[in-house]
C-alpha cells in the first residue's frame, strides 16, 4: 500500500518527516536534540533547567539545583548560520546541563556533537561536553593553541578552531581514539585519548564548569560503544542538509 498524506486549509496528516533524525541514526545511550521534532518544547529566549533525553532512556541533563543563572537560553532560530534551526545558548560564563551519574560506561564510546562557539575569538579555552568528573572525562573542546582536542584521560587535538557550526563524532577507544569533524571517513586526529569511563555527561562547559562555552549547541549524543561507519555517515551528511555544516 502507498502512504499518502492528507492536506487541508491548515495541515498536512501525518506530519512530513523531517529530513534529519537522529533518533533513528543509532542505537543512543542518551539523545539531547534542541528541535522541534525532539518531542519536547521549549520556550523561545528564556533559560531552560532541563534538556529531555530522547533516546528513550530518560537520562536527562538539568540545573535545577543551580537556579536561573546557570540556564543555557533556548533559541528557536539561531538565525542563519544553522540554517535557521533551534538550539541552546550558553553564555560562556556559567550556563550548563548536568546528567546524574549512570552506571559507567567503559570504552570503546562515541559522542556526536553539532553545534558552533559561535562567539569564540582566537586564542579562547571553550568547553562543549565533558564528562562531568575529572576522573571520567568525555571531553569536547578548544584550547588557546586553537585546536579541537578530545580528552577521555589524556588529550589529543588537531583542526583550526573558529566560531563556524560543525559535527563532531569522537571515538573514546583508547590508544586508537579518533576526532572526525564535518567527514564522517577521515579523522581530523587519531591517538591515545586516554581510558576514561564515562559516568555522566555535562553540557556547555567540561567538568566542574571549566572551559564554558560562549555558542550553541543543537544536539548531543552518546553511545555506549563507537557509532558505526554508516552511523557517521548519516550524521554528517544529515547534519550538512540540515544545519548546513561544512
């Protein structure tokens, strides 16, 4: 049988699919996606205490314990340097998400990160995931040599560092740890990232509210083993079509 959709004056039934879903893509541990089409609303220009987790797995990442100061601002269209699409703002001082410690997950890990320091300067020391203990660290980052680096217990780093949106998938293995940035087949840097478990996730800064994040982030996810190649690969490309990273 075809599918058809049914239009009236005011809508279309059912709903068209979005062109990126990442729900779909992998099988996540947990699953932070800013838009729309996550399931969850948020309201446009005031801060959040809660990102739902929507990998099924309701391991959510809050603040509700540090009150409206430290709430990442939602943005219902971060204008056109994503292609116009929701995500969170984090104003480089203290605003982050914190998920409550989980059974550790024990290398090989992947992390997808989409997302820009979009008010980064060079030179800047900018946090967009961490683990959230420095003695389980899943960290995303940049530092003031102007690099990327990956940090599960020692750090590796390569790529130019500026304010542009991008997709990061980092793959916690150890000795052979890899950092692809915007091509799902080459990494930017492959190298001992160190052995870390991963115990919580924290958002918009690395452990303890280092290194904050002056920028956005659409969409975080974690996995409780590497993202697979065609995994890559359908975040890359979905991320191009839609955010309109490089």
């Amino acid at each position: 049988m075809t599918a058809i959709s049914i239009v009236d004056s005011h809508n279309v039934y059912p709903p068209p699919a979005p062109s990126f879903d990442p729900v779909n893509i992998a099988a996540h541990h947990s699953l932070f996606w800013a838009d729309p089409s996550s399931g969850h609303s948020y309201a446009n220009g005031t801060g959040e205490d809660v990102w739902h987790d929507i990998s099924g797995n309701n391991r959510h990442a809050t603040n509700t314990a540090f009150g409206a100061q430290y709430e990442p601002i939602f943005r219902s269209n971060v204008g056109a340097a994503n292609n116009n699409k929701a995500a969170f703002e984090f104003d480089g001082v203290d605003d982050f998400f914190i998920q409550a410690a989980f059974t550790a997950l024990t290398q090989p890990t992947g992390l997808v990160v989409i997302g820009a320091a979009s008010d980064r300067v060079s030179g800047e020391n900018q946090g967009f995931v961490g683990g959230s203990t420095g003695t389980n660290r899943h960290d995303l980052y940049t530092f003031n040599d102007d690099k990327y680096y990956m940090h599960g217990g020692n750090f590796i780093g390569a790529g130019v560092a500026n304010a542009a949106w991008h997709c990061w998938i980092l793959e916690f293995n150890g000795a052979t740890s890899k950092l692809f940035m915007d091509d799902p087949t080459t990494p930017i840097v492959t190298g001992d990232a160190g052995a870390h478990t991963c115990t919580a996730l924290i958002i918009g800064c690395i452990n303890s509210i280092s290194l904050p994040l002056d920028g956005h982030i659409a969409l975080v996810g974690l996995k409780a083993s590497a993202f697979t190649s065609d995994e890559r690969t359908s975040y890359m490309n979905g991320s191009t079509t839609y955010y309109g990273t490089p």
